[in-house]
C-alpha cells in the first residue's frame, strides 16, 4: 500500500503533457481576439475566391544554389544514436525532474517543437539525424541481408500506426513527460525500428517510421530542399510549397498520415478547452487527473482523426461533382488534393506550440548549461534565470498572439494557392465552382485553429 500511494503521489506529481503547454490564456482573454479570427477568415475566403477566378496562376518556381556531390548520412547516423543512447541513460539515472532531465526536454521541446520548426524552414533537416539508418545499414552488412520481408507492401500504414501511438502517448497517457517512463518508451520504439528497418532494409524508415515520414512532409512546405540523384546533393530555393506541386499524388496511406498531424494537434489544443471539458462532463474549473479522463481522450483523439478525415474526404468528392467529373476518380484525386493540407497540418503545429518553445524552451538552456546537475555553467547562464513573466503583460502576449494568427493565416492562404493550382491543372471543367469545397472547409479551419488558440482553457 506504500508503494502504491507513493506511485499515486508521484503520477500526480510528475508533469504530463503540460511540459510543452504553458499559456498566456489569462491575459489572451481580455484581448480582442475574434476581430482577428473573422478577418482571417475572410482573408482565406477572398484569396480562395481570387484564385478561383484568376484566368491562370503563377507556378512555384525554384534556382539551384549549389551542387557537390553527395556525403554518406552514416557518420551522422552513428552520432545521433550515440546521442539517444546517452539520453536514454540520462532518462534513467539522471534528475527525475522533467524540467531538468534532457531526455524530457530533448523530446518534446528540442525535437516536437523546436525541430519542426527548423524543417519547415530550413528543409529536412532529420534525414542528417536519423538515428536508425547507419546501424541498420551496418547490422544487415554483418548479416548478410539481402531484400526484405515484405514490409514495404503496407506502405505508409506503419507510420501512420506510429504516429497515432506518439499522439497518444504524448496527450492521453499519464507521464509522458517522467524521464523515466519516456525512456523507456524511447528505447523500446527504438529497438523494435531498428529490428524491423534491418528485416526490411533502411529504406524502409522513409515509409514505415513516422519521424522519418513526418519530417519528410513537414519539409515539403521549406523554401529550401535538397535533392539527390547521380551521386550528388542539389540545393534548392524556391517558392514555399514548390515541391509539393512537384510531388506524385498521396497513396491513401499517406493522405491518411497528413489527416493524422492535423487531427492530433487539433486535439491536442481541443481536449484542453473548456467547451471540451464541460462536453464531457468535467468541470473546467476543477480538472481531475488524466486517469479519469483517458478513455474519453482516447476515444477524441481517433475520433478528430476520422472527423477531419471525413471532412476533407467529403470536401474533395464535393470538388469532384462540381467539376463535372463525378466521384469515381476520388482516389485518383484524393491524393494530390491531400497534399494542399500540408501546409495546414504544419502551421498549425507550429502556431500551437510557439509559447512552448518561448518558455519550455528556456529550461533546454539550463540542462545545457548544467547537464548532470553538477553545478557547472557551461553556457555561463546564472543559476535563476528563466522567467515567465512576459506572459503576464499584454503587449507581448498581443505579440505572441500576432504571432500566431501570422502563421495560421501564411499557412492557409499558401494552402489556398495550393488547392487552386491543382484544380486549374487537373484539366476539370467547371475549375472555377469546382475550387469552393476545399476553399470552405479551409476557411472552417482558419476559423477553428484561431478559435482553439483563443478559447478558455485549462492548459
């Protein structure tokens, strides 16, 4: 019975998911937030109705900045698992604290956060820190291995699989943020990647492994790219969402995956609000323990993910009608349509966590700055510095918030733009009415991701 109520205790405890959410939400309230959802929402409405009408459109274009031949990605492979190998073991023996592990912070602010961020501007940034593809390519060396098992038949499912699982455990589960049970996690994910990626062949990870497949779409938005053919790496410039234009049409695994991203983290910013908490019968003013509400979050979570799913199914065989070429290319269709929520999917994920990044992102610094807790400064950081206190004044909360609505409204004009190229190129004959159903549910959208940033909630 001690056991137990000191592992009830320490559950309590021991931060969940909020490691990555704090709020300015007191003083966000005061200000005058549906002005700038409205104007959003018509600003998305209007481009779509431009773009619709426009008698032809500008194709993103790009320039090479620069061509060499090509780097083996082992070397990096190899650090960066040495690197979770070492984070792992600190996730073990090191503090228990979440906000002084960097296991903890490495994961939910470096790598969910900060990471995603990076590639969505600086391209994909995470084929160079892999941390499967050199000890695959070593093990299936040392073993002889030839082929593959057959893996590559499910196509994008297993990330889809794995990202959903993540989503989980990062907003259901109890402790995702205890350094210990994260470490654990963290290993057994990794082990068994590593098991089926050397059964199947490494480049398997680019369809079966969801970090591999999440960053590689977050990328597809990046103004920067390389590409890589005849032994050589070839930088590119161009226009944000240029490479999504150039993409094949999604599989339906993969349309599947970019539904994904966008309902977990419309969850995540839903399951925190207080419209949410009184629909399911929980008093937003005394909020219980995760327990008590992980069945019903579980059951949100895949819900929102059939929900927005649904949504943009219908909006695309909607699109369909209208031009005149009846729903029986939906699958044909699906996929390129798929694509212009990319954009969507990764704004918002970026919106949603900037406060994070702003305040979890301090504590990063100070395990840096003292990594074993030895009292050391290697970043010359004082011991007390981080503060909070900028979320308490309203002009860089309204900052915060400018911020946010920014990013939200680039997104969706860019997916705007997207959605009208491959309508005028998909040779439909009414282009013009065709374009409104996907037009209209992104403008729902812009409306529903500011609304969930702006909403009173518990987080």
């Amino acid at each position: 019975m001690v056991r137990l109520a000191v592992l009830v205790l320490t559950i309590m405890w021991v931060p969940g998911a909020a490691l990555a959410h704090a709020t300015q939400r007191a003083i966000l309230h005061v200000l005058p937030t549906g002005p700038y959802v409205i104007g959003a929402g018509i600003a998305v409405a209007l481009s779509a109705l431009m773009v619709a009408v426009a008698p032809r459109l500008p194709a993103p274009r790009s320039m090479v900045l620069l061509s060499r031949r090509a780097v083996p990605s082992d070397p990096g492979s190899w650090c960066a698992a040495a690197l979770l190998a070492a984070l792992i073991a600190i996730g073990f023996f090191g503090s228990r604290d979440p906000y002084g592990n960097l296991l903890t912070l490495t994961v939910w602010v470096v790598l969910w956060v900060a990471l995603t961020l990076a590639v969505a501007v600086f391209g994909n940034l995470w084929r160079g820190l892999d941390p499967w593809r050199g000890p695959v390519r070593a093990l299936r060396g040392v073993l002889g291995l030839r082929g593959g098992i057959g893996l590559s038949r499910l196509g994008h499912w297993p990330a889809v699989a794995g990202y959903l699982a993540f989503a989980w455990f990062e907003i259901v589960s109890l402790a995702p943020a205890d350094p210990a049970v994260l470490a654990r996690a963290a290993l057994v994910y990794y082990l068994v990647i590593l098991t089926l990626a050397t059964a199947e062949g490494e480049d398997w990870l680019e369809r079966g492994e969801f970090l591999s497949v999440y960053f590689a779409f977050v990328s597809k938005i990046s103004p920067l790219w390389a590409e890589r053919h005849d032994g050589r790496v070839v930088l590119r410039l161009g226009w944000p969402g240029a490479q999504i234009v150039a993409m094949a049409p999604l599989t339906l695994s993969q349309a599947a995956f970019v539904t994904a991203i966008l309902a977990s983290v419309s969850f995540d910013g839903l399951h925190e609000t207080f419209w949410w908490l009184a629909w399911i019968g929980i008093n937003p003013l005394d909020v219980p323990g995760r327990s008590a509400v992980m069945g019903v979050n579980s059951a949100g979570l895949f819900l929102t993910w059939a929900a927005m799913a649904g949504l943009i199914a219908a909006a695309i065989r909607a699109e369909l009608a209208l031009a005149g070429t009846g729903t029986q290319g939906f699958a044909r269709a699906a996929g390129p349509y798929a694509l212009s929520f990319l954009p969507i999917a990764t704004g918002y994920h970026i919106a949603h966590y900037l406060v994070a990044l702003l305040t979890s992102g301090q504590y990063v610094l100070v395990a840096l700055n003292d990594p074993l807790h030895r009292g050391w400064a290697l970043l010359g950081l004082p011991e007390h510095w981080v503060g909070f206190g900028f979320l308490a004044r309203e002009s860089s909360v309204r900052l915060i918030w400018q911020a946010q609505w920014a990013i939200i409204l680039t997104a969706h004009l860019l997916a705007v733009f997207l959605a009208a190229h491959i309508a005028k190129t998909s040779g439909a004959e009414n282009r013009k009415i065709a374009q409104l159903p996907v037009a209209a549910l992104m403008v729902l959208y812009t409306v529903f991701g500011l609304w969930l940033l702006s909403a009173p909630a518990s987080g």
